[in-house]
C-alpha cells in the first residue's frame, strides 16, 4: 500500500507484483473512461495499470476508499487476466474501539481575564441604550423641550446685559446721549417681546402699566422717564441715564431669577 496507513479518503495505490515476463511490452491502463474498470458502492477507482517489465511485472490500483475497515477490491480484468480476492485495509481517523461515535461535550467557557467582565459590560451597555432609548421616547421629549426654553431663557439675559455693559460704557465714553436713549427703549423694548411673548415695540409706557404677571408700575415708570429724556428737548444729564441702567440693570436681575413668563420664547 502506498501509503502503508490509508484512511477514509485518501487516494492510495495498491501495488501487487507479479510474476516476471519473458521480454518487455507495453503497460496496458485502465483509466476513468475504460469500460472495464471495475466499479464498488465504497470504492472509487481512479487507474488500473498493467506493468510489464524484464525485472518483473506488477498491479498498480490507484483508488479512493469511503468506509473504514477491510474492503475486498471487485473482480478486476485487464489484458485477459483477472484478478480477484485483493483485499485493503482502511482506517478512520475516529476511533471506534473504545466507544461508539456521539457529540462532544459542551465547550467550556472562555477564560481568558477580563472576558466576563466584557461580555456582561457590553450586555449592560446595551440594556442602558435600550431602555434610554424608550425613556427618551415616552418622557423625554417633554424634559428636552424644558432644557430647550430654560437656555433660550439664559442666552437672552445674557444677549440683553451685553448691550447695557455697552451702552453703560458707551456714556461714559462720552456718546451721544440721545443715541444711547434711543436704543435702551428699543433694546428693552424687543428684550420684553421675547420674555413676555407680546409684542412691546410700540406700546406706550401707559401701556406697560396694564401687563400681567409682571412688575407693571416699574415698567410704566421707566419708559415714561425714558420718553421724557428723549423728547423734552433739554440737555440731559449723564447722571440721569446711568440712574436709568442702574434700576433697568437690577429689574432684569430680578426677572432672571423668576421663572420665565408663559409664553416666552
């Protein structure tokens, strides 16, 4: 055999010698396409070869077997000769004498350090998006649009004590009074809009006394001071618009601690 130990799909060549001939021929060869090569449910023939040679004759079967054990090789016939009871022995990388074939045990578990640590991390991280996820779609919405208001709330306190800095610095400076008049009633003016949600553009400081939720009085007051700056045609005292910001400076103070007016934007 060729190889000597053949197992269960293996190609391998049997070799038998025969006796030796009288002179020299041809070989004669069996091959796939050869009607006379011989055919077994557990054997695949691949070449039968005749050898005739001065120094002895030989059978060379090439094959592939697909059961272990002792297979007994078909009658086999070649150039009128026949050849019968050629038996091989195949073997099965399974090892059948000490018990039945039957499904190996379970894999163990991996133990490699830190795998359970990632494996129940990952689980975990997943639970937490999962129920983050539903959290954010049954209440979080609500809790987002509140997040939202409270920092539209923030960023227009912080806008409007940026313009009275500039207008404080402004007159000091030595600007013009009037210009500074005319854009604190105007900056209020948009600043309420925003935090009232009503449009105080072109309301009048009688207007202002009527607003809910509010400090009414201070507003009226205010822009009727402010008006009178603006409109009396004298020359306004420097003193006077810094009074102005000053109590404008500590009325917001005063909101931004409130909660926001309903309906601010």
């Amino acid at each position: 055999m060729i190889p000597r130990i053949v197992y269960v799909g293996d190609e391998a060549a049997l070799v038998l010698p025969l006796a030796e001939h009288s002179h020299e021929t041809y070989d004669v060869v069996l091959s796939a396409q050869s009607p006379n090569l011989p055919n077994s449910p557990n054997i695949d023939f691949h070449k039968i070869t005749l050898e005739r040679r001065l120094s002895g004759n030989r059978l060379v079967i090439e094959f592939t077997a697909f059961a272990p054990g002792i297979l007994e090789l078909p009658e086999i016939e070649i150039d009128g000769e026949y050849f019968s009871g050629l038996t091989v022995m195949i073997n099965s990388i399974i090892d059948t004498a000490v018990s039945a074939p039957g499904l190996s045990r379970p894999a163990s578990s991996l133990a490699m350090p830190g795998t359970a640590v990632m494996l129940y991390g990952i689980m975990a991280a997943s639970t937490g998006t999962f129920l983050l996820v539903l959290w954010f779609v049954l209440k979080g919405r609500r809790y987002l649009q509140i997040m939202i208001e409270r920092w539209k709330h923030w960023r227009l306190f912080v806008s409007f004590r940026n313009t009275e800095r500039h207008l404080h610095k402004l007159l000091l400076k030595g600007g013009n009074k009037r210009d500074v008049l005319d854009r604190l009633s105007v900056e209020f003016r948009v600043f309420l809009s925003f935090f009232t949600g009503v449009n105080c553009r072109s309301m009048t400081a009688r207007e202002f006394e009527f607003m809910p939720k509010i400090d009414s009085y201070f507003l009226g007051n205010f822009f009727r001071r402010c008006d009178t700056f603006r409109f009396s045609g004298a020359d306004t005292d420097s003193k006077d618009i810094l009074g102005l910001l000053d109590d404008l400076r500590h009325f917001v103070a005063e909101l931004e601690n409130n909660k926001p007016a309903e309906g601010a934007a």
